[in-house]
C-alpha cells in the first residue's frame, strides 16, 4: 500500500504550515516543493484544506526560487483576491458589531477575521469565506430582527413551530445578505447536549481585542483552544485547516496551564476532544504541546485508533462527512461520558432536525409526525451512504 504520508503535496503543505510556526530558513520547505510533480494539484489541495494562504506566504517569504515564476505569480494573484474577501468580510464584521451594540447586544465573533488576526497576525492569512458569532439566547429574537431590517434574510424558511424548537434544541441560525455575506449567529456552541462548553460561562471570560483598530470582543485563549477542538470534533476534522488553527493558537500563547486546561475539560465532558485536537496538532504540524499532554491521550487507545482514522482521512483528502454510519460511530467514541454517548444518540434518532423538515415539508398542525418520518429518514441515508461506498 503507498505511504499517504509521503505524497509530495501533503509533505509540502505540513512542511509549510510547520516552518511558518516555527521560522526559520525555508530549507525543509525547499526539499519538499522540489518533489512536487503537479502545481495545480498542489494549489487545489491547499484551497481544499483552507491552507492556501500559509502556503503561499511561507513560499514567498522564504524560498520563492523554489517554485516556477509563473506559479508563485499566479499564486499571489489568488492571494490578493482572498486578501481582499476577507477585508470585505471584515468590514461586514464590524458592521454588524455596531449595529448590535446599538441595540444593546453583546456579540463575540467566532473564528473569522478575528483569530485571523489574533492568531495568525493578520485578517488576510486564513481562509474564511463566512462570519460566525456568539450571542445570548435570550438576545435571538431581536438579533433576527436586527439583522432583518439590516437588509439579512433567514437561509432557512422555518414556521414558528419549527423556529422555537430550533431555537430550543439547535444552536445557530444562517442569514444571508444581498451582497453575498453569510452570517452564521450561535447561541450556544456545538454539542451542547453532550457536553462541552457554556456560553454564559465564554461571554463572562471574554477578552477585548483591536481589529482593523476597533475594539471587539473574543474568547479567552482557554475558552477559544476548547471551542476550536470542540468544532474540529463535531465536523470530524475534515480539514487540515482546523489543525491548523489549533496548532497556531497553542504557539501564540507564551504560557498555558495545561494541568487547568486538562482538568476543566475532564469536567466538562471533552477530555478525548481537547486530546485528539492538540494530538493532531502536535503530530501533524509540530505545535507545541507538552509530553504530559500527549502521554495522556497515548494512554486512551480509542483515542489513538481516531486519530489514526481522522490522520489517514486527512492526508487522503477524504472525509467523514459523507459516511453516515462511520461520522456516528466516530461521534460515540469521541464522547468519553456514558450520558453524552446516550444524548447523541437519542439526538441523532429521535429528535426532529431542519434535514426532516426539509425532507418532509408539514404544517404545524402535522408535526406530529416527524418523529415517525425522522427514523425513515436516516435508514434511507444510511443505505445511500452504504450503497456509495461498495
């Protein structure tokens, strides 16, 4: 079987996103690029994983000689497009910040522009191509107003039955704007049902911070290292982006207090998510986390057989998202606590979700029947998913 680890493109990405870490010469980053046979699948990897910008900054800086002088051109055209999304997206960003300030709404904007900025030093050196935020549950409804008369629409068409119980049992909200923004509003982050963490507890550890030299609101290192590994396990890290994220937050910080860190997350249920978020960090992009950390998720052998799958996942350029039965299976052993196991699954099976909604367009005075068209539902998928795959 050929070793996925050496294919020339994936060396050359984690080469990048390691050195740009680190520093240094650019002599590893040299080794690698001279291997690579295909540019293009290069530069379509690197989009693909949400890498391209460390990729081509770390080239540029370090050892443009090292690529075709037509391709670094072309490269830098596409960086300066995405440079550009994102000063846009960011301007939006702000937008909205003062609109809900206005109103009286505090709001923490997630990932984006902000640990863009925070993290990797600056709004133009991470794909983002959306805008996500925290808010009080209590503040949705007049944020969806807000967010209405400022030209925002639902991306989804809910009754107000299906609206409560989203409201209820989901925890974000899609809005579009006419000029292509999308803008995802949480209320309470991923996997709230199984454990993870609060949002009252992240809006009272928030931080201040300066983007494009206005002040906004962000999680607390602690709290964004949580969310970020939180996040990565919920979509099964389908992305070397959301490795690297992590890896960059962890060498941000001068200091952590892993005993702490390791503790609450034990507390809250996300022992196994914080582990296989920093293992991954570690092994595949050099962050740096501390030999007590990565003892502990050597000692939890399920842990490692998910990071063996999510690994190989990675440097294949595949995915569980589309896996029905293998993303579930992954969401069970993920969760290390009995009672957040049986919440995921009695979530999964029995509760009524947009998809159903979707499938089966009723009125409210027929939502009774969605417990009954939900189980339908996910077996037809699950025989798609598995006739797919044969």
């Amino acid at each position: 079987m050929k070793n996925i680890a050496k294919l020339p493109p994936h060396r050359a990405l984690l080469r990048a996103l390691r050195q740009e870490m680190a520093g240094g010469d650019g002599a590893g980053l040299r080794g690698a690029i001279a291997q690579v046979q295909d540019w293009d699948d290069l530069l379509q990897k690197a989009l693909a994983h949400g890498v391209f910008p460390s990729l081509y900054r770390r080239l540029a800086d370090t050892c443009p000689g090292a690529a075709p002088p037509e391709v670094l051109a072309a490269w830098r055209r596409i960086y300066l497009v995405h440079g550009r999304r994102n000063l846009k997206l960011t301007g939006e960003l702000l937008k909205v910040l003062a609109l809900f300030e206005s109103q009286g709404i505090t709001a923490i904007p997630l990932k984006g522009p902000v640990l863009a900025h925070v993290v990797y030093g600056g709004i133009a050196l991470r794909q983002f191509y959306d805008l996500d935020l925290l808010v009080r549950p209590q503040d949705m409804l007049v944020v969806k107003e807000v967010l209405i008369s400022a030209g925002y629409r639902p991306l989804d068409t809910l009754t107000p039955k299906q609206e409560r119980l989203h409201f209820k049992r989901a925890y974000e909200l899609s809005f579009v704007h006419p000029n292509l923004t999308e803008l995802d509003i949480h209320w309470r982050f991923p996997d709230f049902l199984g454990g993870g963490l609060d949002a009252d507890t992240a809006f009272a550890r928030k931080i201040q911070v300066s983007l494009e030299g206005k002040p906004v609101y962000s999680l607390a290192p602690e709290d964004m290292l949580l969310f970020l590994c939180l996040h990565g396990s919920f979509d099964a890290w389908p992305t070397l982006s959301m490795v690297n994220d992590v890896a960059r937050l962890v060498y941000s910080q001068e200091t952590w207090d892993w005993t702490g860190l390791m503790s609450r997350a034990d507390r809250l249920g996300m022992r196994r998510r914080l582990l296989l978020g920093l293992f991954l960090a570690k092994e595949l992009l050099e962050a740096p986390v501390p030999a007590e950390v990565t003892a502990r998720a050597n000692a939890d052998p399920v842990l490692m057989a998910l990071y063996q799958q999510i690994r190989g996942k990675l440097l294949a350029g595949s995915s569980l998202e589309t896996k029905f039965g293998e993303k579930n299976l992954f969401q069970l052993k993920i969760r290390e606590r009995l009672k957040d196991k049986l919440a995921f699954a009695w979530v999964r099976t029995a509760v009524s979700q947009k998809a159903d909604w979707w499938w089966v367009p009723l009125p409210d005075y027929l939502y009774w029947l969605y417990p009954l068209i939900r189980p339908l539902r996910l077996t037809i998928q699950y025989f798609i998913s598995a006739g797919g795959r044969k």
